[in-house]
C-alpha cells in the first residue's frame, strides 16, 4: 500500500489502528486535523488542476477538519483531478450518473484502492459482524459482469459481496422482475437461518419487497441483515418513510437488522453507517460539516444546511474534502444510545435544482445542476 501510506506528515496507520467508533471528539479531531493538512498539501503539490483552483479561490492557510478547503462533487464530472502519474491508475471509478449527464470520473491506484478495501471492511464489521453469511444480492447478475467498467452500482455490489457467501442475485435481469426460482432455492438452502441481504434503497422497495407483497410471500429466515443504500426521493414520494421501509423488510424478509448507509463513489471506502438508533455514523476515517448555503459558514448542530463530506482515504485524487449536492443535519457528537461515537447525522434530500442521481435513481430524469454559491 505504498502510494497511499507514502505522504509527507500521513498518519494513516494511525487511523488503522484506532476503534473505528470509538475515539472521543478532541481525540478524532486533532488526528483528522494533521491528516487532512497533510493531504492539502500532498494534492495541492501532486495535482495542478486542484493546485489552481485553491491559487485562484485564495486558500492558503493550513487545512484542517474545520477549514479544509473543500470541492464541489460536480468538478468531478467536469474535469480528470488525479494527483499521480496515468500510468499508475489502477482503475477508473465512475458515477451513476442520470442520462444526459456526465458520470464523475474518480482514479484509483493500488494503494488507494486496497485502503477503501480494507476501511470498508472495518466499518461494515461493525454492524454485520466478521462471519461470512449466505448472501442475496437484491439486484441482476449482469450489472457485475464487466468489471472493467466499475460503474457506482456494480462497485457497489462487488464491494458488498464480499462481506457474505454463496450468492444468489434476486432479480432475472434489468426487467427488474423477480427471479423465483433463483430466490426459492436461496431461501430453502437458509430456512432459519441468519443470511445478509444488499441493494439500493429504491430497487429493494420497488422490485423486491412490493412483489413479495403482492405475492403474498414472505421469506423463511431468522434474524435475517438487510444492507441498503441509496437516495430515498422516489420513496419519499410514494409515503414510503424509513419505519415503513424496515417495518415491511421485517414482515416479508425476516429483515430484523436493516442498516441504511451514506456514500458516494468520490469518497469509496468511507462509507456513514446507520444505526439501530435510526442515525448515520461518522466513523474515525471521516467525518461531516454541515454548511450555509449563503455564507458556507458551519451551521449549529440541528440547523440544516448542505453536506460537505471528509475522508482520509483518497490519495490519488483530491477528494478529501468534498461539498455534496445534498441537504442535511448534524443530529449529535458522541451522544448516541448505540454507543457509537462520532457525529451522527440525517439526510434530507438533495438541494433544490441539484442533479437527481444515485445508484438507485436508474431511471431519474435529468435536472440542471446546482450553480455555484
């Protein structure tokens, strides 16, 4: 992992070695501080593009968790910011980007590519747990066929399946329709048993748990996992809220632990948890401001405002500090009843007249980007 461990002033074994819930806020924050200067100067150093625009934006004073000068999502759809030579690309990460749209383009090296691996493998086992189950995947099998297009749903799934074993795909192909047989013989083979199941938010509702509803079906399994993510505007408009959601996982899967996540393909690795108690997780390799829209100043917790995302995994591209195009609000620090510590948070939905995008949103149609503030 030399590319990614190579940065002048990195302590990123440090953040391997820390409980990934578990360091209070002064300890997270002054580790978080000296890695995010180190990575200001690393790609503002190692990428000219990420060089000019922090030149002509006048940032140079030294980066830190509060003050890291931060990019909009967007630019990655515009503009290839890597910061190491093309030859040393290991692979090309790209958005699900609505139709009409460009896809961001996110470039990986070896080094940054084991390191998400390996991060989101100690966030996930803090909620799934280290032990390999039996997996249904909630999507069809020929989204993961090319896997040298490593589109944000393909990654997605891929990165996922390797937490579970003996996989079966739920859905016969991009019909979207139920593969029955295929979701029988998955469910016989785990009659009460604990299985884990992943998709994205809006497929899971739409083309799993409605069917099984409408069939009047309901799968034979005992304190089963359901991982989910992705935008919950099309639910939102079909009154389909969280409680329902995780109500009818359980009715029609045996779904007695359903864990939303928040992520995007700019910061892979990284990913924001929920938990039991219903909130997302910051864990120690990353962390949320919520900002003004007006004024980009840090709002108070319980004030909503846009999301700007920080990780310490991307190395080979500027990512390290991002501004979303999604509202939301900081709903605590080290204060959750599953205690977890970290800032936790909610999502509100996307800023108005900000692209609608998201693994999930595969039908979406397109809408103007958000200007800049």
């Amino acid at each position: 992992m030399s590319e990614a461990t190579d940065i002048p002033g990195s302590r990123i074994e440090a953040f391997l070695e820390a409980p990934v819930f578990g360091l209070p806020a002064a300890e997270k924050r002054a580790l978080l501080d000296a890695e995010l200067a180190a990575l200001t100067a690393h790609h503002r150093a190692s990428c000219p593009a990420y060089a000019a625009i922090l030149e002509t934006t006048g940032h140079t004073a030294p980066a830190d968790s509060r003050n890291a000068p931060f990019l909009p999502v967007t630019l990655f759809k515009l503009h290839d910011l890597l910061s190491v030579p093309r030859e040393a690309v290991f692979k090309t990460m790209t958005s699900s980007g609505t139709t009409g749209q460009a896809p961001s383009r996110i470039f990986l090296d070896a080094g940054t590519a084991a390191l998400q691996t390996r991060v989101l493998a100690r966030i996930m086992a803090e909620f799934i747990g280290t032990r390999r189950l039996p997996m249904l995947v909630i999507d069809h099998p020929s989204v993961v066929k090319d896997r040298r297009s490593f589109s944000a749903r393909g990654a997605g799934i891929l990165g996922m399946m390797t937490f579970g074993r003996a996989h079966r795909f739920a859905l016969r192909d991009d019909g979207m329709a139920i593969d029955w047989d295929a979701l029988e013989a998955f469910a016989e083979a785990n009659r009460g048993q604990s299985v884990l199941a992943f998709g994205f938010t809006f497929m899971v509702w739409k083309h799993f748990l409605e069917p099984l509803a409408k069939a009047g079906r309901r799968l034979p399994f005992d304190d089963a996992i359901l991982v989910h993510s992705g935008g919950w505007k099309k639910l939102e408009a079909e009154a389909v809220s969280n409680e329902r959601f995780r109500a009818e996982a359980l009715a029609r899967g045996g779904f007695a632990r359903v864990h939303n996540f928040y992520g995007m393909v700019e910061q892979t690795g990284s990913v924001f948890v929920e938990c039991e108690q219903g909130r997302l997780h910051a864990p120690v390799f990353a962390d949320i401001r919520v900002r003004d829209s007006r004024t980009w100043a840090e709002v108070p917790h319980g004030t909503p405002g846009i999301v700007q995302v920080l990780s310490v995994l991307p190395r080979s591209y500027p990512g390290h500090s991002l501004l979303t195009e999604d509202m939301g609000v900081i709903t605590g620090e080290d204060d959750c009843a599953c205690g977890r510590l970290g800032r936790t948070f909610r999502i509100l939905g996307r800023i108005p007249r900000a692209e609608v995008r998201g693994c999930s949103d595969t039908f979406a149609a397109p809408a103007p980007a958000l200007a800049d503030g």
